[in-house]
C-alpha cells in the first residue's frame, strides 16, 4: 500500500517505521526538516517537507496514487482539515486522524471520519484498570460503537460454554488464546482455567457485561 503520514512526532515517525517494516511504500510530510532525524537511518520511505494540508505539498507526496492517510500532527484542526481534504477532495479511501479533544474527535466520527483520541483511549483503559482489572479494552472497530476486549476468564465461567456468555446483538466472544495458542470458538466450547477472551461488546453493553462478570 501507499501510504502518507502527516506529522514526524513520536506517533508519526513511530507509524511510519513500523509500516515501512511492514513493506509499506510510506511517505512522511511535516514542516521541520528536522523532524525526519527521529525516523533513523533503516526507515526506507519517503519524506517531504512541506505543511500537510498544502495541496502541491500533497500533490508532490503522491496523494493521487495514496491508498491510506493518517493525520498525526500535534494541531487537531490541521488533522481534521487534512483528513477531510483526503477523504472529501482526493478520495483517499482510509483515512484516519489523531485528535486530542475527545469531544471533536466524537463529532467528526459522527460525520463518518475515522478519529483516534488518546485522551478517551487513556481515560477508558484507566477506568478498567482502577475499577475492574479482569477487563481489558483493547481497541475500537468502526466508529466507535463496537470495542474489542480481552478478559481473564473468572473461577464463575470454568465449566461454562461460550453460549452462556454471548449476548447476540450486544456482547459476543470472537477468539479464545489458550496455552499461546489463539483459536475461534464455537458455541459449545467450555472455557477453562487460563483462558484469555477476546470478545466484540457494543459500548452501550459494558455495564452489562459487567454486571454478569460480577
């Protein structure tokens, strides 16, 4: 895939490593040539100095031919500027913007564009940490109305089977990771002792799922 990052900070430079890693075709764009020092000698992309959502900056960093976007510098309103540009302008068909304010990055999600907050990330893996440590949310699918979750099985689900547990429509488990292995689960399958559960829960289910947990 071809890939632009706008922004070389840690979350840039540390994106774009990992994608070049991946034999991604990654071009960087920020406005501080010495920005690029933090993607180190073995990073095989490109870079281009430039403001982000300048369009002959763009235009020289191949946006035409891009497959995937993230807007990742350290200004909300410039990734939301850029995002929508890729998305709305150019057609970029993955796009992705990083925004600090929770509640911006909850109204644009709403028009349909892919935000990550850390803020809320943060706040919500506090919150399971502090207040039940068994549960652990992983990541989001979508626009955020589904989170994926890893949970410790309890002494109270040993012996119990995967359709005990499953909610259809609110909670379900996907995958079960057992003795380093990681399988898909029918609805017969028991849990045992040791077992870690990946499950798809709506957000509006939490508390629920909770609740049976306890």
């Amino acid at each position: 895939m071809k890939i632009i990052i706008i922004g070389c900070g840690r979350v840039g430079s540390g994106l774009a490593k990992m994608l070049s890693l991946r034999k991604h075709d990654v071009t960087v764009i920020d406005n501080d040539p010495n920005s690029f020092e933090s993607l180190g000698s073995a990073f095989k992309g490109k870079t281009v100095c430039g403001i982000g959502f300048d369009r002959e900056v763009l235009k020289h960093a191949g946006i035409d031919r891009c497959d995937a976007l993230a807007a990742v510098t350290s200004s909300d309103d410039a990734n939301v500027v850029t995002a929508r540009m890729a998305k709305k302008f150019y057609k970029v068909p993955r796009v992705a913007a990083r925004l600090y304010d929770p509640r911006k990055a909850e109204i644009y999600r709403r028009f349909g564009l892919q935000t990550i907050s850390p803020v809320s990330l943060g706040i919500s893996r506090l919150a399971e940490i502090l207040t039940f440590s068994q549960m652990n949310v992983v990541g989001n699918i979508g626009t955020g109305e589904v989170d994926c979750i890893e949970l410790e099985v309890t002494p109270l689900l040993v012996g119990r089977t995967v359709s005990q547990l499953n909610a259809p429509g609110e909670f379900n488990v996907i995958a079960i990771s057992r003795n380093g292995k990681t399988i898909l689960p029918s609805s017969g399958t028991v849990f045992e002792e040791g077992d870690l559960l990946h499950l798809a829960v709506l957000t509006t289910a939490t508390e629920r799922l909770k609740k049976m947990l306890e």
